[in-house]
C-alpha cells in the first residue's frame, strides 16, 4: 500500500489477528512488527488483512514515538516533583483510579507524557497542591474570561470578534535536499456561517493553494524543493460570531418538540446521520448505552441533552494518544470513560446519530489572550432551531468545577475564541498529501512531508501567535 493510501483509515475497523494483539497489548512492538511482516509475506493472507497489517506498522511507528515515556519510578518522582503532599505509591493509586493514561512496554508501564498537566487540568486537588502558581494563574484568567463570555452572550444574545494571528511550521529534523520536494499544509479558517471576511495577510516560503473557505478541511499549502526554505509561515485574519441558544428553555416551553426528523429531513442531513468508520460505528455496546441513557418517549432536544449529559458527567478528561492508534475513537470513549476534547466529541456526535440526531464534527482552534491551540466541538441538528453546538470537554471542565450555569451554556452554544478549519474527520485537503499525514483525522497543527516521508508531530515546530484579539461592541459592525 502506498504511503498516501493509509490516510484512509476506514481499515482500522478490521479486527488484527490475536498474536499481533497479545504482542501489542504487552507492549513488545517490535515483535508484533515481525509478526505483521510474517504475515504480509504469507500467500494466504487476504488483501483485506494485508491492507490492516500495513496500516498496524503505521499505528506501531507512531506509538513508538515515545508518547509514554515515564516509568513508574520516573512518574512516582515527577509527581512529588510537581505537587505538594505526595504519597508513596501515589501513581499506582492514580492509575488503579483511572486518572493516568499508561501503556506497557515489554510488560512494564509507562505512563502518558502529559499526566501531569492532566491531573493539573481534571483534579481540583492536584490543581490546589500545585507547585507553579503562575500556570495556575493563567488558568485563572481564562477561566475568568470563559464566565464573562456566558454573562455577555446571556445578556446581548450574540458576539463578534475580529481575529489576528500568525502560524509557523518547520521541521525539528535534518531533511536533506534528495528527500525534496517539500509540502506544508497550516490551517486556515473556513465559512460555516458564524466566520467570514477570511483574508491572508502575509506568507513566509512558495504558496501553492489557498483553499476555498468552504473546503471541508481547510488550509494554505506550501511548497519548496530547498531544505533551507523549511520554514513555512500565515498571518490571517477573520471574523467569527456566536449566536445564544437556550436549549433548556426550549425544553421547558415544548413539550410537543419532534421526536424524529420529518423525511425530507432525514434525506438531506443523510450524511450526518451515518457511520463513518473507523470512529463513528454504531455498535452493540453503544446501543444498548443508548438505551441506559434515553428513551423513545424523548423528544430530539431531550435526547441530545442526555448524550450530553452523559459525556459531560461520566467521561473523565484524558490528554490521548496520537487518535491514529485508537481502532474505534467512540467505544474507547464509552467504554473507558475517559478521552479528550476530540475523542468526546465523536462519542457525542455518534450517540446523536445513531438517536436519529443529525451531528457532525468541527475543530480548529481555540484562541483567546491567555491560550491558543487545537480543540475540537459538535454540531448537531435540531427542527425548527437548525445547527446547535456541543462543546463536551468545556462542558465537563465547568461541571468539575461545579459552574452548572456554564455546564448548560455549552449544551447548544460556543463562544468566538475559535477557529474552526475543519468540519468533517477524514477527508481530504485541496491539494491532498502524499505521505502518510500526522492525524489523519483533521487539521489542527499543520503538516509537513518530503517525497519520501511524512514527519510525526514530535519532529514538527508549529506555532500559533495572536496578534490581535478585538471584540465589536455591535454585532451588526
């Protein structure tokens, strides 16, 4: 298979053989690797395995790239590094809680690169104990900033803001001039009806395509055949608006809301009410789920509100894995409870759809004057009211924090600290990479690759800096 071909992963469905599995699971990745090529040379084995074998030495490569570094000895000594009134043993406890995200390698674990900043993140009393206050203060702020934004919104029913920022992509890796040419993608914001008057401003290196704003997965590619000219860089500008939604009202006020789509419903959002595999199947486990948290006697609206509710209250935030070597992103999600902001966003958006909900992904980035970086959200599809947001990991932060009020805020809306570049998972760019991509699912940190091979996020330098952030008084300026 050739290099570009894995980025459809709709493979990852297919089950691997048991050895493999055990190999894997035990955390010897060498020897599942030798057991793939003992099977990818074997004259039985059918082109359907085969095309999963291939892609497994993908999922193999990018979990070899040291994603769990830290032994338990190693993450015991960070622990009491970073937090105050550490307890001996404290990581086994964490991990037998489900607080650690951990692997094996060679049957001993390793925990998550980030599992500091996730209990920071998840766990009030990490976060109290916490020896850097000043990371903490950052997180004050935004948390500040994100309560303003629901008075506002509550308040005028809408906002707009006017965006500026600058990216930069350039490897971490020496590249040399054999491997050329080079192709970059950063991304870009695109039109789905709350952003408009996208203007590049500035570019650093040979620009071969803008996308158009409609394109599902947006972005601005670069070219270059110098590995001297690696440093690929955007200053952009947009404008984005939010529009409030009180679900809970409607709720209240119509008893009689749709319990299902009219026909004509059901034809045009036909899309958005499938299973894309690998992520978004619907599977036993997840319908008799369904079933523990709704019921036929629910209309559309009550509905969407339990998903929500579900993966708000019962998941608990979890910095992942690269989502390439999770087979099925939305019963990992259900079944371990635990994801983040993108693995429970496709959890929601498959429990919609398979309730009869129309819901899609959106993701980008989440931009504001305290923090700026990748995030993903939900759309779902309501009669009489139309497109509606989820956003289930700012959802679950507020209810951590016991902030109800912005805990129903984000059921049914977002806020204008966003750039939404893409609106559909595994799809292709406009000018489509030939290497296998970093995620295969969206675009969030940008892309590079030679014509010999495409770089992990570890051995890319992205950067996002904002350069101006203004909020219009009026939403009509």
């Amino acid at each position: 298979m050739k290099s570009y071909e894995l980025n459809d992963i709709s493979y990852l469905s297919v089950p691997l053989p048991e050895d493999i599995t055990r190999a894997k699971k035990n955390g010897d990745l060498i020897f599942a690797e030798e057991l793939i090529h003992e099977k990818l040379t074997f004259p039985k084995t059918s082109q359907t395995l085969k095309k999963r074998l291939e892609g497994e030495l993908a999922v193999l490569s990018a979990l070899k790239k040291d994603q769990f570094p830290f032994d338990k000895l190693k993450a015991q000594q960070m622990l009491e590094d970073s937090f105050t009134e550490v307890k001996p043993r404290e990581i086994e406890e964490l991990v037998r809680t489900n607080n650690v995200e951990w692997i094996y390698k060679k049957g001993q674990m390793y925990v998550h690169r980030r599992f500091i900043e996730n209990l920071v993140k998840t766990r009030k009393d990490y976060y109290l104990r916490y020896r850097y206050e000043e990371e903490n203060n950052i997180d004050n702020e935004r948390q500040t900033e994100l309560d303003d934004n629901v008075r506002v919104m509550k308040h005028l029913g809408s906002r707009k803001a006017k965006i500026t920022l600058k990216q930069t992509i350039t490897p971490k890796v020496e590249m040399t001039n054999q491997e050329g040419p080079f192709l970059s993608h950063l991304p870009l914001p695109r039109s789905n009806g709350n952003t408009e008057r996208q203007k590049v401003l500035a570019t650093k290196g040979e620009v071969l395509d803008i996308a158009d704003t409609t394109a599902r997965q947006r972005t601005i590619a670069f070219q270059s055949d110098d590995k001297k000219d690696l440093t690929f860089e955007v200053e952009h500008e947009y404008e984005i608006t939010a529009t409030y939604h009180d679900l809970f009202k409607v709720m209240e006020t119509q008893k009689d809301f749709a319990k299902q789509l009219s026909n004509e419903e059901k034809q045009i959002f036909r899309n958005e009410l499938s299973e894309k595999s690998p992520h978004i199947l619907f599977t036993t486990f997840l319908y008799k789920l369904l079933a523990e948290i709704t019921s036929e006697e629910m209309n559309l609206i009550e509905k969407a509100y339990q998903i929500y509710e579900f993966v708000t209250t019962k998941v608990n935030y979890s910095y992942m894995r690269e989502y390439f070597t999770i087979p099925n992103i939305s019963e990992y999600c259900a079944i371990n409870q635990k994801g983040d902001c993108g693995v429970q966003a496709i959890l929601f958006i498959t429990l919609c759809r398979m309730s009869g909900i129309p819901a899609k992904w959106e993701s980008g980035l989440y931009i504001s004057e305290y923090t700026q970086g990748p995030h993903d959200w939900a759309k779902f599809y309501l009669p009489t009211i139309g497109w509606v947001y989820a956003d289930a990991s700012f959802g679950g932060s507020a209810y951590r924090g016991n902030n109800l009020d912005r805990w129903k805020y984000y059921f049914g809306n977002l806020d204008v600290f966003r750039l939404p570049a893409n609106d559909d998972i595994q799809t292709d760019f406009s000018i489509p990479k030939k290497q296998l991509r970093g995620d295969p699912i969206d675009n969030q940190r940008g892309e590079l690759e030679s014509a010999q091979r495409g770089l992990h996020f570890n051995q890319l330098d992205w950067r996002v800096n904002l350069i101006r952030f203004e909020v219009f008084k009026k939403v009509n300026n």
